[in-house]
C-alpha cells in the first residue's frame, strides 16, 4: 500500500520562505502570511544571498521540540486512514495511485506547494492537526491529477484553466473525505463558482472522468 512519509528538511524549509516571498499567484497573496522582515531578506533576492540571515530568523523555531512533535503527530494521525484514504481516491479517480511514496515536508511558510516529479509537498507548520491531514489529501489529489489528466486537459484548455480546474476538483475532498479528517478544504476565491459547479454535478453522476470532460465544456463556455 503507498505511504506517506512525514519529515522536516530545514534547507527545503528556508527555500519556501523564500520561494514564497518571490512568487506570485492568481489566486492568493501568499506573501501577506510572511513577516515584514523576513520579506525584506528575501524579497528581490537570490536564495543563496539571504539564506543566512533568513536561518538565523528562523532558528529559534527551528530548534523548538514542537517542531518534531507535530511532524510525529500527523505521521500518526496520518497511518490511521491512510488506507483509506488511498482506496477511496483510486476509486474515485478511476486510475492506480501515481507512487508508492510521497513525501510531505513541513514548512513554517504560509504556502504548500507541491512537485509532481518528485511526489513531494508540504504541510503548514501552523495548521491545526485536521487541516494538516486535508493538506495531505488535498495535495495528493493534485498529484494524481497532473499524473493522469494533466497534460490531456491542457491541451483542450490550457496551462491557466488547467491550473483552475486542478485546484477546484479539491471541493470532492469536502463531499467524499471529510469524515477521514473533520476540516473543510475551504478553495481559493476565484474558484468559488467552479467548485460549486464541481459539486453539483457530482452529486448527479459519480464519474470523474464524466466530471472532468463537463468541466471542460464549462470552462471553455464560461470563460
């Protein structure tokens, strides 16, 4: 059965905050979670220019013992669905779970980003325990999405509307997971009106690839 392996990388750590304070998204200001100082480190600046500095901020947290702890609690709290949780998203995606393996790092950064080549993403440092679990299954989800739909959908829609849909199909984690870890994925803004869509059209056929082709439809019409 595929796992998920919990961890702390200190170094990966540090390159988020930093990523974080440099990057932009359509969805959400990411930067407005990071301090006013440490956005002044980083801002503007290579990541081997205030990587330094930006660890010597981030020490005492680092050397906190909650930062063990946590990362220890959600590998626990994680073992006792994990089957689940993976049996039921094969179901529903219609498709093998993309890895054996996938690594979740915590991030003290207000931002998860996640990687599909190397089925990696992180989980917040500052989430409650239950959130924590959704992060996982949330970007999980889009892990199995880039592996198996990506690249089709894409090509109908392109890298933007892509990316929407991606984030959007999320809403199913509200209608099909929720009693695995009691907390909302609550979605970003300017998705509100897709995941509705999402969500309604669901509940009237459980097909996910019937889902995603009335997606397309919708967003080619809608936008």
């Amino acid at each position: 059965m595929t796992k998920v392996n919990f961890k702390f990388d200190k170094e990966k750590d540090l390159y988020n905050i930093w990523e974080t304070c440099n990057s932009k998204s359509n969805w959400y200001n990411f930067k407005q979670n990071v301090t006013s100082n440490v956005l002044k480190i980083c801002g503007g600046k290579e990541f081997e220019d205030c990587k330094n500095e930006l660890e010597n901020i981030a020490e005492k947290i680092y050397k906190s013992s909650l930062i063990n702890i946590f990362v220890e609690s959600v590998n626990k709290s994680w073992e006792g669905i994990n089957n689940e949780y993976f049996n039921r998203l094969e179901k529903i995606m219609k498709k093998p779970i993309c890895s054996k393996d996938f690594t979740a790092y915590l991030t003290t950064a207000g931002r998860c980003p996640y990687d599909p080549e190397e089925k990696t993403f992180f989980f917040s440092f500052f989430n409650s325990l239950p959130n924590a679990m959704n992060t996982t299954g949330h970007e999980i989800m889009h892990l199995q999405f880039h592996e198996y739909y990506w690249q089709d959908t894409e090509k109908q829609l392109g890298k933007e509307k892509t990316a929407d849909l991606k984030e959007a199909l999320t809403v199913l984690l509200n209608l099909e997971f929720n009693d695995l870890w009691f907390a909302k994925d609550i979605g970003y803004e300017p998705h509100k009106e897709l995941r509705k869509f999402i969500a309604n059209e669901w509940k009237k056929e459980k097909d996910f690839d019937v889902l995603i082709e009335k997606c397309v439809d919708y967003l080619k019409e809608k936008h």
